[in-house]
C-alpha cells in the first residue's frame, strides 16, 4: 500500500464519521423543513447546512491527505459542537440523534 493509502486507513474511522454526520445534518435538515413550525427553526436549519457542508470538506481534505486536514478537523469540531449544541435543543428524534452524531464526529476529529 502507497503512502496515501496507509495515511486513509489511519483517519478511515474520522472520514466515516464526518460522512454519516453530513448526511445526518441533512436528514435534520429536510425533517425541520417539513416541520408546521419551521420558521421557529431557521437558526437551526441555517447551523445544518453549515455543518453538512464543513463536514464534507473535512472528509474530502483527509482523503486527500491535505496538510490543513487536521487543522480544519479542529475547526470542524467546534463547529459540530455548535451544531449539536443547536439541535440539543429541540426534543425531536431526528434532532437528537443529530446531536448525538455531531458529538460523537467532534471526538473523532480531535482525536486525530
């Protein structure tokens, strides 16, 4: 195995992480939208997005064995804290299993 290779077994369990959570942030996403009281939601559909598309881009710049991974992974964190933090405030299912994935994506990426 060539050295990118090896490098993308290493963060594997970060970039599935950042992947499950931006499809998670999505789901929530369109779940709010369909909500009766969706414009009650718009600082948290707004935190969604934001958050699918960071995560993206993290698990794009760790596959790619960029030099800013890292670094971005923590800024990532901060952001999937805030973003869980949102949706902990709200008692539907699909918001706090989005909470939950959120916390557990920001272990991940400290943890690199």
């Amino acid at each position: 195995m060539g050295v990118a290779a090896d490098s993308l077994c290493i963060n594997q369990a970060c970039i599935n992480a950042l992947n499950r959570c931006a499809q998670g942030c999505l789901e929530c996403f369109a779940k709010c939208l369909d909500e009766d009281e969706a414009r009650n939601r718009t600082d948290l559909i707004k935190v969604l997005c934001d958050c699918s598309k960071i995560c993206q881009l993290a698990s794009m710049l760790l596959m790619e064995n960029s030099k800013f991974s890292k670094q971005f992974c923590e800024f990532c964190a901060d952001i999937l804290e805030s973003c869980a933090l949102s949706c902990s405030r709200f008692e539907d299912k699909y918001c706090v299993k989005c909470a939950e994935e959120c916390n557990i994506c920001a272990i991940e990426c400290r943890s690199l």
